[in-house]
C-alpha cells in the first residue's frame, strides 16, 4: 500500500509539472499571439482576403512565411514592419491593388529571400527599398506594372546595386514594350528570367548580355525576328533554355540569321510550336520545315516598284500640265513668235530663189557680172 501511495504521489508531481508547463508555453504563445483575422500555424501567417489596409504588426517572432494578399494594401513603407522578424524568409503580397514601395521597407527582414509582388498596380518602387546587404533571390513582379511609362520605375529597382543574389525574377503579364540595354546589368546571379506576355517589341543588343542566364521565357510577346547581336549573346550561354512560342515570326529574307540560329542548336526547348505569322503565303508553316529559299522579299520589292511607278507617272504629269499651262498664258508672245519665224523664213526662200532665177537666165547672169565689174 505504501508503495502504491507513493507511486501515485510521484504521478501527481508529474502531472502537475506538465500543466505547469503547459500554462507557461500558452503565456509565450499569447505574448507572440495571432494577429486578427489571421491564421497561424507551423510558422506560418495567412492574412488572406481580408480587406486588410495595412500590414498586421503583432507578428510572431518565429514566423518564416506571411501571405498578406487579396487585401486593400495600397503601399508598404518602413512603418509596415516595426518589429525585426530575423526568420521571416517568404514574403507574399500579390493581389492588394499596391502602387507604392517606400524606401528601407524591408530593412527589418535581413534573411528575407522571396518576395512577391505580382498582380498589383506599382506606380512607385524606391531603389533604396531593399537594404544593402539583402538576401532576396526570388523576386516575382508578374501582372504589376501596367502601362510601359512605369518602366523607369522597374529600371531604378533592378540597377540599384542591391539585387546582388538575386536568380529568379518574374516581369511576366506586363506592358513592357521596349527593354533596355542596360535593364539587368545589375544582376550578375540572375539564372531565370520570365518576360512572357510583356508586350515585347524587339530585344535590344546588349539587353540580355550580363546576366548567366539558364532559363529564359520570351513567349507570347511581339517578336518577329531577333537581331544577329542578340543571337550572339544567347550562343555564349551554353546552358540556356529559351522558350519563344506565341510570338508573330516574319519569315522573309530578314530571317535568315534566325532561321540558321533555330535549327543548328538545342537552346529553343519549344523550337517545334513557332510558326511564321507573314508573309501570308507561310503563315502557320512551322520554322523548322522552313526552307531558305523560302525567305523572300520579292513581294515587298514589288509594292515598292509598283508606288514608284504610280509616283513616276503622277510627276509626269504634274510636269505636263504645267508645261501646257504655260504654253497657254504666253500663246500672244508664242503666235508672234512663229510669225516672225516664218516671215524670216520666208524672206531667206525668196533669197534663195531670186538667185536661182539669175543663175539660170545667161542674159540677167551677164548683167550680174558687168554690174560686178
């Protein structure tokens, strides 16, 4: 029976001490509570959907990934994040209708290494919002600049100097319109880039030169050929994958570089869905059964010859209307003109005759030669 007494007594010291502890965990959990309309689990946040107008402050200090999207979150600033969360590593804020990034917004996330951004509306982008020292390596920008006069703004994030890990960026679904040259100079680490659906008229040289690229995605853009410099730069990256499809190819003797490119290398991983957009007799015939000569420009040549025709003939008779309008405003000077030329004319024949009259007459020819005398 002692024994029995004792064993439950040590039982119950158990017990009491895991309460204990229990009661002291639940006091730490609610000094780093879950904020308000949010769900916490496995250091995890979720303020999903929430009309949320600001960034929720009370954070757990554990916390590695937040998703605060589908919310009302018109800008983020230094006063977005109070608190430094060393852990927080993954970042999404996409679909919160966002226009402006403020400078050193994310200084308090020092091992912050994706961001995500997409499907908002940035009108402003601070080239000092990200610290100096940064660790960010996935930067999704998708479906967030709206209107290529923002391209600046992308500009000024991208050649801060402060992207220098970056690998991964997603511009895709934006109205890009024209890259420049020096667009990802900036980013020596940069591997993947997205630029699918931008509007993309033509890709500068230069433009993709720095970066060591592996995997490039150009699809559904503007593009009808890519210049020979261009070319170039992507032959130097030996393992880059690019994917060109749903772009309007013109397959005329411009193309010949391109064409030669395509099929003496392995880098367009959708090489067998492009297909020439014009001239109308090769639309929808897939590159890869092009034949080079194919690739004319006879049909331009000949609407070239054909306005210059029309051109020649228009300024012939521009010429002769105004030839005949002349002869008309001066038909006085010109009828008076003729007389005088047909009266000398006429006075030069007479000449002429009356000398053959005394050439043939011996009698008025010797009296043309005593006269002489």
């Amino acid at each position: 029976m002692r024994l029995l007494s004792t064993s439950c007594g040590g039982i119950r010291g158990t017990m009491h001490f895991l309460f204990l502890l229990l009661f002291l965990l639940a006091a730490v959990l609610s000094c780093h509570g879950c904020p308000d309309r949010c769900l916490c689990f496995s250091q995890t946040v979720k303020c999903q959907n929430q009309e949320l107008d600001a960034i929720p402050h009370s954070l757990p200090a554990d916390t590695k990934s937040l998703f605060v999207t589908g919310n009302n979150i018109s800008r983020v600033g230094v006063d977005s994040f109070p608190t430094r969360l060393e852990m927080l590593t993954d970042l999404h804020l996409s679909g919160n209708e966002m226009e402006s990034v403020d400078a050193m917004v994310f200084d308090n996330l020092p091992n912050l290494v994706l961001l995500d951004l997409s499907n908002n509306r940035i009108q402003t982008f601070s080239d000092r919002a990200f610290p100096e020292d940064n660790k960010v390596q996935l930067l999704n920008l998708s479906r967030s600049f709206h209107n290529h006069s923002f391209m600046d703004v992308v500009l000024g994030v991208l050649q801060s100097g402060n992207l220098l890990q970056l690998t991964a960026l997603d511009l895709s679904n934006n109205d890009l319109v024209i890259l420049p040259d020096d667009l990802f100079a900036g980013l020596p680490n940069l591997v993947s880039l997205s630029l699918q659906n931008s509007s993309i008229l033509s890709v500068q040289n230069g433009t993709l030169r720095a970066p060591p690229l592996r995997d490039l995605d150009l699809r559904d853009n503007s593009l009808r050929d890519l210049p020979f410099a261009t070319l170039a730069e992507l032959s130097l990256k030996p393992a880059l994958s690019v994917r060109l499809a749903g772009n309007p190819w013109r397959c005329d003797c411009l193309f010949e570089d391109m064409l030669l490119w395509l099929k003496n290398g392995t880098r367009v991983v959708d090489a067998q869905n492009l297909t020439c957009a014009a001239p109308k007799a090769l639309r929808l015939l897939p590159l890869l059964r092009l034949e080079h000569s194919q690739l004319k420009c006879s049909g331009d040549m000949d609407g070239v010859l054909e306005t210059s025709y029309v051109f020649l003939g228009l300024v012939l008779a521009l010429i002769g209307v105004i030839f005949l309008l002349v002869l008309y405003l001066n038909r006085k000077g010109i009828k008076r003109w003729m007389y005088n030329i047909r009266d000398a004319c006429r006075d030069h024949m007479e000449g002429y005759h009356y000398r053959y009259e005394i050439n043939s007459d011996p009698r008025l020819a010797n009296l043309s030669i005593n006269s002489d005398v």
